[in-house]
C-alpha cells in the first residue's frame, strides 16, 4: 500500500488530489459490501446514519441512502464532498473535519468508519473513536474499517500521495473501540487489493459494534 517517500500530506490535500480515483481503487471490495449488507440487516427503517470520512458518497453511503436511511456523511476534503453531493442527492453532505464538528450526543441509529482515521496519531484515533460511539444512541450500531498494522506515523506514499500513516495491530483496534464502550458483535479479516496501477494487496479489517445501554468512555 505504502512505500517510503517524502513529507506529510494534510488528509484533505490528499484526498482533494484523489477524488473519484479512490472510489475507483476501493469501491469494489466485496469486504465493505458485506459489512453494509450486515448493517443495512439491522438497521431499524429510516434510520439516522452518520457516514465519518464519507469520501465519495460511493458505496456506503449511496447504499444506506438508497435503502431510505437518513445519511449525513462528513469528510475533510472539498473535493471529495462536491463528488459525494453529487454522485448521492438523497444524503446530505458536509465538508468538515469529525474530530471537532458539532455532534449531538445520542443522536444517530448508526455509525460509519470507513478506513477514515488512517492519517490521525493514535491518541487521535481512540479520542474520535469515542466521540462517535457517544454520538450513537444506546444500543446503536458502529461499523470500524481500518488497515491493521503495528505502524506509528509511517512516512509514505499512497496512491501518488505522499501521508504518515498511523494504525494499530488487529488485536488493538479490537480494544480501542471495547473501550470506548462498544460491543464487538463480529469481525471479519481480509486481504484486498485496490484497483488502482500502484496498489498492492492489503489487509483490511471490518469491526461490527454495538453502544450498550450506559455511557461511553471519556
């Protein structure tokens, strides 16, 4: 996925030189598909969805929105939102960074992480972690995708684009979101390999959670 080479990116400045590219190397993987299908299973009707790091609109949240749930997906890059309002009309979108938005606790059915925190510290990552699963009302489902490696502020290249890349071992995402207050109700490990010249196969994980009934973690 990464190879070594040069300063770091802003995520918006990277996903702003992607664009719909990153849909074209990652909309296809039968992985992500799969844990929609798991969430769209469970999702009572007209249920409120947050899409955090919705990118192009493209799959997740054409596929909730297209099912009737009320998507509101969020993403730092300009770009990338443009694409999304106009690829998906029937979600709403915005361009602002998750990790310091407005956010109305208890106030979605659902949560979405789509390998969106890849390019926070990990102290980042656990603090929007918690964050959204406070957003989830009890018993609210959140759906994590990351890429599980033992890395700490990687220095690379990803698709052209030069990032530091930040990420936990499998076993430590797992308790990332136990403690943030999420029930890890399945988990699925695969290996996938973007359509894209310059990719190579990476490992993805899929984490399905639910909020219990108390209060999340601070």
């Amino acid at each position: 996925m990464l190879v070594d080479e040069g300063p770091r990116s802003s995520a918006a400045a990277v996903f702003d030189a992607l664009g719909g590219e990153y849909e074209k190397a990652f909309a296809g993987s039968p992985a992500h598909r799969a844990s929609l299908e798991w969430l769209l299973e469970r999702l009572p009707e007209g249920s409120r969805v947050l899409d955090a790091g919705s990118g192009t609109g493209r799959p997740t949240a054409a596929v909730l929105a297209g099912a009737g749930h009320r998507v509101l997906g969020v993403d730092v890059s300009p770009v990338m939102t443009e694409l999304a309002s106009r690829r998906v009309p029937e979600a709403e979108f915005r361009c602002a960074d998750v990790a310091s938005m407005p956010l109305e606790e208890e106030s979605f059915d659902a949560v979405c992480v789509y390998f969106s925190l890849l390019l926070m510290s990990r102290a980042e990552q656990a603090a929007v972690v918690r964050r959204l699963t406070r957003a989830l009302r009890p018993g609210g489902l959140l759906v994590l995708a990351t890429v599980p490696l033992d890395v700490e502020d990687f220095e690379g290249v990803f698709m052209g684009q030069r990032v530091r890349l930040t990420s936990f071992a499998a076993q430590d995402v797992v308790a990332l979101v136990r403690e943030a207050g999420l029930t890890v109700l399945s988990e699925q490990s695969v290996m996938f390999r973007p359509t894209h010249q310059d990719a190579a196969p990476e490992p993805h994980l899929f984490l399905h959670c639910r909020r219990g009934p108390g209060p999340s973690a601070d």
